[in-house]
C-alpha cells in the first residue's frame, strides 16, 4: 500500500496577554460599544487611587491658593450642574484650543486638522441668491424700536371665493376712452360709408343736440340726439377724377400739396362739359397720380378712386404717356433709331418708344415706361438738349384744349 502524506499544520501564534499585572491602575484600551460607554468599567478601588489627592509640598501651597482663588473668581462663568466644565479637558478633535489667562488661543495638538473657516453669511434683510434687500420680517424685539405703523383705511369686504379684480398693468399708460366720432356714429345709424357721412357733415346736413356740426372728426356723446336733414338721403356719393393743365414754367411746384391748389372754383375751365358741380368733398382724398418731372408740364391726373390709380402708376400699366418735345441740335437717322429702341439708362435698356418729328424743332415722344429725367437723358446720348417738355396725353385722354392752368373733370365718356 502506498503510503499516505502527512496533513500540514498551521500553527497560530499564541495570543499575547491581554490582562495587566495586579495592581496596575492602567487597563487596556477595548472597542467601544455602539450606543453604549466608551470608557472600560472601574471597580471602587481604582476610581479611589485615581482621585485620591496627592501631596502637596509646602512651596506649593500659596501658589495653589493662588490658583483656588481665581478658580473662585471665574466660577459664575461655568454653569452649575456640570462637573466635566470645572476642570480643563483637552480640546476635542477638530475644534479649537483652549484660551489661557490672557485670552490668547493656545495651539491645537498635534495631529489634528484645523478648524474650519466661519461660514459668511449676508447682512440681516439681504437675499443670499439675489444679493437684493428685502424687507425683514417683523420681530417683538425690534417692536421698541421701529415706528408704529399708521393705521390704514379698511378695505370693503367681499366673499372668500370672490377674487379681487386685477387692473391691467399698462392702465397708467393708456388715455382715457374717448367718445366716438360722428360720422361712425353716422354709420352705425344709417348703414352709410364713411365718405358719404363725412360728406353730408361737411354739406352741413348733420345736427347734433340741434347745433349743426361742420367740422371733421368731431366727437359726440353716444346719447347725443343726431337729425340728418332729407337732402342727406337723396345724395349719392360720387367719386371724381379731375385733369389738370399744369404749367411748365411760372406755376407751383410739382409736389402734389402744392399742384392742388389749382383746383379751385374759379380755375374751372369754362368750356367742361361735365355736369358734376364742384364741392368742398371733391378736394378730400384727392390723390395725384402720374407725376411730372421738374420743369415739365402739362396733363397731370387727379382721383379719389384707387382704381384709376392703379391704371395709371401700376408696374404693369400699358397706358401710353405722349410727350411734346422742343430740342436743339441736329439729329441724324441713325440717331432717331437709337431713340425708338437700343439706348440704355443705368446700364438697363429702354423699352421700344414711338419718336418722331412733329416740326422742325420740335419731337414727340410716346412712352411705354416712366423713369426719372428718362427724355432729357435721352436726348443727351444722342447729342439733342430738350428746352421744353409737355405731356398731352395718357392712355385714350388727351389735353385737348384745356388751357394751362386750369382743370375739368374727367367726362363720364373717358377712361384711363
């Protein structure tokens, strides 16, 4: 039989001796319990040898009374009850070192961390996220010295369930609401358009309160009593077109405030055939359409109706626009082609014109499109200088012999 391996042992060190000799007051230092004393248990005879008083010698003892009665002196400061204050234990880990007689910190023991810094904290009213003042909260203690609040009108009360009204945030801003004008209140009653009400106030056939009103935009109390007169509802609101001779030199400006102010009673022409009689209402929202260059002159057009407008100004407007043209210089056939299509302005070319010779000094232009100064630069890259420029016609209407400085209205038997 094969013989059998002898098992290894594994010998523990004997344990060292944990009890200390008889009569040594120190123990040994065992595991504290949780939630139980961290200090080992003593029996009587121990806590007598710890607490029996040594002896003292005799050159000790007036420095120990000196020490007594300082003891005696600072006893109030430690409160009554706890014997672990009397005496001066070491400082716990973590904290800071006991202060001596003369108030300076001694230093901590070796091995410990120092404390930490105090934490900041903002000023007493100061918000420590926003860094904002606010108001602090009222305190007794500070009841003495703020002063007595003063005493403020009791608010009515009203049901819990109710909530407050909230006034809109901007009600400071807004004016006040004013009373409506007359002629929407016009509206309102008869269904009218807003022109026609303006026209039977400016007519003077509008009274309000018995006082006839004439004046545009005014405003009425909503229980004002209004009376429109008969004559309001037999008119019918009519929109005119009126043509204008607009004098080349000596007139007024071109600008459209100016150039209105022909349109006058007395600078009617005398020989229009239109029936339309001339009123105050005809000049509100009179626009002028087709513009004039500086120091042209002839037909110009004004409308109150925006379709006219549109034909006249539109981008896409096929009306022609004639031209009378005064010149100087020579011009060659060649010339007179480039005139009627191949010329360029701002590096864009023309579309195709009509230009021809009415006389020997004289030019006419029909044109498709209408640029700035589009015949006097024209002219210059063909070596002419135009001294006069009139505009006789546009679309089917002409000028025919409206003498300048005066105006018609557009017959009933002309279309833009």
């Amino acid at each position: 039989m094969p013989r059998s391996t002898p098992r290894s042992t594994l010998k523990l060190p004997a344990k060292a001796a944990t009890a200390s000799a008889a009569g040594d007051p120190r123990m040994p230092v065992r595991k504290p319990i949780r939630g139980g004393a961290t200090a080992p248990k003593q029996s009587l005879a121990q806590r007598a040898a710890r607490t029996a008083p040594a002896a003292v010698p005799a050159t000790a003892q007036p420095s120990m009374a000196k020490a007594r009665s300082e003891a005696q002196r600072d006893a109030p400061r430690i409160k009554t009850g706890d014997a672990r204050l009397a005496g001066t234990p070491p400082a716990k880990r973590g904290e800071r070192g006991e202060h001596n007689e003369r108030g300076k910190e001694t230093p901590q023991r070796r091995g410990e961390r120092p404390a930490p810094p105090p934490k900041a904290y903002p000023k007493r009213g100061i918000a420590r996220s926003t860094g904002v003042r606010a108001l602090p909260p009222s305190r007794d203690s500070d009841a003495h010295s703020m002063p007595a609040p003063q005493a403020l009108p009791a608010a009515p009360s009203r049901p819990l369930h109710t909530a407050a009204p909230r006034a809109p945030a901007d009600s400071a801003r807004r004016p006040l609401k004013e009373p409506p004008r007359l002629s929407k209140r016009l509206c309102e009653m008869t269904s009218c358009s807003r022109r026609e009400a303006d026209e039977w106030i400016e007519n003077g056939w509008v009274s309000v309160d018995g006082v006839v009103v004439t004046t545009l935009g005014a405003r009425v109390h909503p229980s004002a009593k209004i009376d429109i007169k008969d004559a309001a509802s037999q008119h019918q609101s009519e929109s005119v077109t009126i043509v204008l001779n607009l004098p080349a030199d000596g007139g007024p400006a071109e600008s459209p405030g100016e150039a209105v102010q022909l349109i006058r009673a007395a600078n009617r022409w005398a020989e229009d055939e239109s029936p339309v009689t001339f009123k105050a209402t005809h000049l509100r929202g009179l626009a002028q359409v087709g513009k004039l260059d500086a120091g042209v002159g002839g037909m110009l057009v004004f409308t109150q109706e925006g379709s006219v407008a549109r034909r006249i100004n539109g981008d896409d407007t096929r009306l022609e626009k004639e031209y009378m043209v005064r010149v100087e210089g020579e011009l060659s056939p060649e010339n007179l082609k480039l005139l009627n299509f191949g010329l360029a302005l701002d590096e864009v070319k023309l579309k195709r014109a009509q230009v021809s010779w009415q006389n020997e000094k004289q030019l006419r232009f029909v044109l498709h499109e209408a640029r700035k100064q589009q015949i006097q630069r024209m002219c210059e890259l063909v070596g002419l200088r135009a001294t006069a420029i009139k505009r006789i016609r546009i679309g089917s209407v002409s000028l025919g012999k409206l003498p300048a400085g005066q105006w018609r209205y557009l017959r009933a038997d002309e279309r833009f």
